[in-house]
C-alpha cells in the first residue's frame, strides 16, 4: 500500500561553474533523493534549471561513483585500482608528502583544483590553507575568466557591478560572443522580459549557435576580430556624433588619444578584418547610438584567444560613448565582481614559509609535469580534470604517465585523470556538504546545508586537508575552523560596501541574502572614483597598448583569406548544451542527447575535402591530433570549425579529446588561456 505522506523537499543550490547559481529544490524519498527541481522561492532563477541539473541524482548515485579509497596496482592510465583504507590511504599521502619536502623541497608538490565545486567552504580555503603551509608551488588559476576580466578592468577599473534583474528595462540587448541559451539561462529569462517590453536582441558571435537562433537578428564575424568589430562602431558613433559629450566629459579619461585611435578603424577598414560588411558595421552602431537604454552581455568565449583582453577592454569602451551607464537597464556586464570575499583571510597566503615560492600557470600544467626545475614530484588532484580539460592535452598525459610523479585525485569518479593517479580518494558531492556560494551573475549570497549524509566513505574537500593538515602536524588556529566558521568569514564583512549589511545570522536563517548594490551604486558614486580609461594608463605601465585595438592572432590564421596552407582553419571548441566542461559528461542520457563528439563545417570547405555529413575527420595539428564526425552546416563560416563540448576519453571516437589541439600559450592579459585561437588542418579518413 503505498504512502500518501508528502515527501520532503530541502532547499539547495547548484554548485557548477555557471554564472546562475541557481537556488534547488530537492525531494527526497526515504532518506535519498528523488528528483531535483528548480527553487520557485529563488528571486532570480525562480523555479527554472537546466536539463543537465536534473540529472543530479543520476550523479549521486551513479553506479561507478568512487565510495572507497583506491590504489593503483596497473599501469597509470589503466584505471586499475585496488580498495583500501582511508587510514592506509593518508599515511601514504603523508609519507610522501614529508619525503619529497626532506629531498626536494615543498615546492616539487603542485596543488591543481578549479571550480568543478563553486562552494567556497569547499574550494578556496582549507585546501589553499594547507598548501600554503605546506609551502608548495602556488597554482594560478587561469583557465577560464581572467583575461576579460582584466580586460574589462582595465576599462572601467573595476571588475563589475551590474544587477542583472534591471536588464529587463532595456531596448536593445547586445549578446556578444556567449551562448547564453546555453551557458546562462536565467539572463535569457530576464532579456525575454525585455523583448515583451519591446527590446531587440542582437546576437554577435562566430557560430550560428543556440542563442544566434533565439536573438532577433545574428551577426557573425571571424574568430578573435571582435574588437576591429567594436572600433568600427565607435568610429560611426564618432563621425555621426552619436555621443554623450557630458558623460565622456565627466566619466572617462583619454579622450582625444582614444578619439584618433577609433578614425583608423573605418567601417571599410573593421569589415576587412571582420568579415562583417560595412553598410552592416554602420547600421549596427546607428541603432546602437541611437537607442536607450542599450545593454551589451559579454561572454566568455571572447577572451579565449591571444587578443582576448583587449577585445573585452575594447568593447567596455561602448557604454561609455553614449552614457549607458547612467541610465537604468543600460551598460555592460561581463561578470560581476560585487560578491568579492577577502581571499586572504579564506586562504592565508601568509601561512607561506616562503613568500617566493614559485608560482605554475594551470594551463602550462603539461610544460610543468615535464620541464619544471626543480621537477614536480607530487600532483594533488581535486575539482578539476586536467587529462581532459587543459590544453595542450597531449603533454598533459606524457607528464601524468610518469613513474616518478605520485599522484593523488580526490572525486566522486574515475575520471580520465583520475585513471593516472596513484590514490583515488573518494569525494562527496555538494548535496553531502555544508557551503555558501556566490555568483559571479547575479547578486544573491546562498548557503546550502548537507541534503543527505556523506556517501559510502567519502570525504569532503574541506575535511580532507583539514585532516592532512593534521597529520602534518600543523597547528595553526586557522586549521581549527569549522566549515561555519569559513561562511562567517565569507559573510560577515563591514569593510566591503556591497556585503556590509549581510550577516551569518541572516544567511543562515534565509539561506539566500541579496547584496547592497544600492549602497554602492555604479553611477555616479563609484565612476567618480573610477573614471573610464579609454587611454589605460595600466596598460602602458604593463607594456600594453594603452588604447583599444585589434591585433591578429598569433597562430597567423587569416580565416577570411583562408591563408594559411598549412593549417588553413581556425577551430573554435566552445562548451555544449548538456555538459558543463567534463561534469556531467558521464551521465548516459545526457551523452545520448548531445549525440557524439562533432565538428561543424561550412559546405564549401566540405565539397573541397570531399567531405559528407556523418563522415569522420581527423583533425590535426602540430600539437596533436583527434577524430571528429563531421557535420557540414551553414552555421559556420568558411574556413572555422566548430566543435562543441569536452567528452570523456570512452565517448571518444579515438580516446582523444579536441584539447590534443589547443594550444597552452598565455593571452594577452594575466595569462588566460586561449582555447580558440587554434589553427588546424583536417583529413577525410578513408
């Protein structure tokens, strides 16, 4: 007979790499979880998630998630483990760990960790904590977001402070170089409201992609030449006056050098390098000119290429011009900066027994693993997957392949690093752990508390170096903490106008508290203080070009010219609609409906190769090489690839991933990685 009693649900929140970070609604059902549904409660995502967020019972209680520690008895890269105790398991880290300091130093232990986990209590305290005790080689976290970042800085001197919901107010909505349809849905939920107000939405993009389809009108141009784009516009503004002399007066500096750097960039000039005709680069910069409020979405793709912080810093010069940043639902957002934690009381970077210690870029991980001097000895492993995620993967796995590396990665999966590691060590998922997370989207600080015990043996982030610390003997207070005591330090901070009115008390009772934004407000306060540079004097110190421009990408890939005969493409390997990087990409109905690792390719290039729909195609360069089946569509542009998502290595059609390709240079501003300045050539498999 079965029960009529209603079954509980438990508020949480999304804990992926995701600009929404939305508020949860979990079911459970005799003490597991049952389904997981949007918060109708939460004021932004309102009761809506993504498909790929629902499937997060499939991920709890997947029947390969690691619930035990394992040890490897194959050969790295196998995957062959052996279980054994969690106390076998830590005096073995120890052992090492205290070895390699006695023979090396600490800094032959690397630490490699992003955001597979946004939680802060889980990501970005005790385990920074305890490398830095440690005195380990620091890790620049790099990968994603920190070249348009500075970019975007570098224009406005901050890294932003927009309330999303006011986006609802504005006329036209410019979606620049994001898949929002994909990547940040509760925006597009948001800009709806503004399309039924009357708003267009234009897309700029170099794909055809979900949100190029959902927009009222799509404008595509080639790879990494968005701010030749963007300086044609101001050109237009320029010679039309389409301007805001008071606001530029007022609000920025540099006028006149930035004034003469714009009159090279002539609509003729910007369509030469674009792709984009002039009559279409004037339009858009009339009715961009001539409409307010007028908001510009910056996405992350942009900064993925060698010039990717100058394009971002280019394009934040646009408000500027015609004063949208005074008006309500006006401006630009490329992330939002308000909800900034003192990452120094989080991490203790003064814990350093050596304030010099050296200091390895994520995404020359490979470089690291096989040129580093003194060589790395030890890889901790936890929240990311580098054997699928950095570039230059190839390296990657030669540097993981070898014998004198011990390896330690801590996840719920075996994952295609995990298969090289030495000890597995069995993660919790965040519906097992207490947290707060903040967006980098919208304004709202969220705490979540454990939905469901651990599972199995498995161990919290937090937990785990709070234990290692121990057993290294560690015995600073700050390794006392509690994970209550880690959200105290994330909430209660008087110092930061944004988060002076927020408490643990008030977290903890609502679960969710908006930030002060009102207190601090953009205009006029905060740009009196932090006027526009549209001549960086930042720049100019750094040995940067002080005004915006356009430089050409340094694999010498000339998409409209097709030049290259070498390596005639330029291939852009984007995220897709049902995973987020790798998590995810183990759930069978997700991997179902993505389908298979692909490549989009325009007809033409697909008759001269002799190419047909559904073939597969190897895709090659210097770096490395993978197997993608292709799928010739007019979504892209003659001589650009497309290929969406990152599979594990068993999805593969040849075990290899689109990242034996990209290449692990850093860009042009604090060394962020350009995953899509990458020029391949490509062979018909017979």
């Amino acid at each position: 007979m079965s029960s009529s009693r209603p079954q509980p649900v438990v508020r949480s929140v999304c804990p992926l790499d995701c600009p929404d970070t939305c508020g949860l609604a979990v079911t459970l059902k005799d003490g597991r979880i049952h389904r997981v549904d949007g918060d109708p409660d939460h004021p932004v995502t309102r009761g809506t998630i993504c498909h790929k967020v629902r499937h997060f019972p499939a991920r709890v209680y997947h029947p390969d998630r690691v619930l035990h520690p394992l040890k490897r008895t194959g050969r790295k890269g196998e995957g062959v483990f052996t279980r054994i105790t969690w106390e076998e398991a830590l005096d073995e880290i120890v052992r090492r760990m205290q070895e390699i300091i006695r023979r090396h130093g600490a800094e032959a232990i690397l630490p490699y960790s992003y955001y597979g986990n946004m939680g802060l209590v889980n990501n970005g305290s005790m385990d920074r904590r305890f490398f830095h005790r440690l005195g380990a080689s620091r890790l620049d976290r790099t990968i994603c977001n920190v070249a348009g970042n500075r970019g975007f800085e570098m224009t406005m001197g901050f890294k932003g402070a927009i309330d999303p919901e006011e986006t609802v107010h504005s006329r036209l909505i410019i979606v620049w170089g994001g898949n929002i349809v994909s990547t940040n849905m509760h925006q597009v939920m948001l800009f709806e409201q503004a399309r039924k107000r009357g708003a267009k939405i234009i897309a700029i993009d170099v794909h055809r992609n979900r949100t190029a389809r959902w927009a009222d009108e799509f404008i595509q141009l080639y790879p990494g030449t968005d701010a030749a784009l963007a300086l044609g516009m101001m050109h237009t503004l320029v010679e039309e006056d389409l301007l805001d002399h008071d606001f530029i007066r007022t609000y920025t500096t540099g006028w006149e050098e930035f004034r003469k750097r714009v009159a090279e960039y002539t609509p003729e000039r910007a369509s030469r390098i674009t792709g984009v005709p002039a009559e279409e680069i004037v339009r858009l910069a009339r009715e961009y000119g001539r409409t307010t409020p007028s908001f510009i979405r910056i996405g992350n793709g942009l900064q993925h290429h060698d010039n990717g912080g100058m394009i971002v810093r280019t394009i934040a010069c646009l408000p500027a011009l015609t004063g949208q940043w005074k008006v309500r639902g006006g401006g630009a957002l490329k992330e939002n900066g308000v909800a900034t934690v003192d990452k120094a009381r989080l991490e203790r970077p003064d814990l350093l027994p050596n304030p010099e210690v050296r200091t390895i870029n994520m995404i020359r991980l490979g470089d690291a693993l096989l040129q580093a001097d003194p060589p790395v000895r030890f890889l901790f492993v936890y929240n990311a997957n580098p054997a699928r995620v950095a570039p230059a993967q190839e390296k990657v796995l030669q540097g993981l392949a070898r014998e004198d590396l011990f390896t330690v990665v801590h996840d719920l999966f075996i994952t295609d690093t995990a298969r090289y590691a030495d000890l597995v060590l069995p993660a919790t998922s965040h519906f097992e752990n207490l947290d707060v997370y903040k967006s980098y989207w919208h304004l709202y600080l969220q705490m979540a508390r454990p939905v469901i015990p651990p599972q199995g043996e498995a161990m919290s982030n937090f937990d785990l170096f709070k234990t290692l610390a121990k057993r290294m003997g560690f015995t600073e207070p700050c390794f006392d903490d509690t994970p209550e005591d880690i959200i105290r330090q994330v909430a209660d901070q008087p110092e930061n106008p944004w988060m002076e009115d927020v408490t643990y008390e008030e977290l903890a009772e609502k679960g969710i508290v908006k930030l002060n934004l009102a207190k601090q407000p953009l205009f006029p306060d905060l740009l009196k203080r932090n006027k526009i540079a549209l001549y960086s004097e930042r720049m100019k110190e750094e040995g940067l070009d002080p005004l915006p421009n356009h430089v050409p990408l340094k694999e010498g890939f000339d998409a409209r010219r097709n030049g290259d005969a070498k390596h005639p493409f330029m291939l852009i390997a984007g995220p897709n609609h049902q995973f987020l990087n790798t998590t995810m990409g183990n759930i069978p109905k997700l991997r179902k409906l993505e389908g298979e690792p692909r490549m989009e390719i325009h007809p033409a290039d697909a008759a001269r190769y002799g190419i047909a729909d559904g073939e597969a195609v190897r895709v090659i360069n210097r770096r490395g090489s993978c197997i993608l089946k292709a799928r010739v569509t007019e979504n892209t542009l003659p001589g650009v690839l497309v290929s969406n998502g990152l599979w594990w290595g068993d999805a593969s059609l040849d075990s290899k991933g689109v990242n034996q390709l990209t290449p692990d240079r850093e860009a042009d501003l604090a060394g962020g990685a350009v995953f899509f300045s990458t020029a391949v050539r490509i062979e018909k498999l017979t």
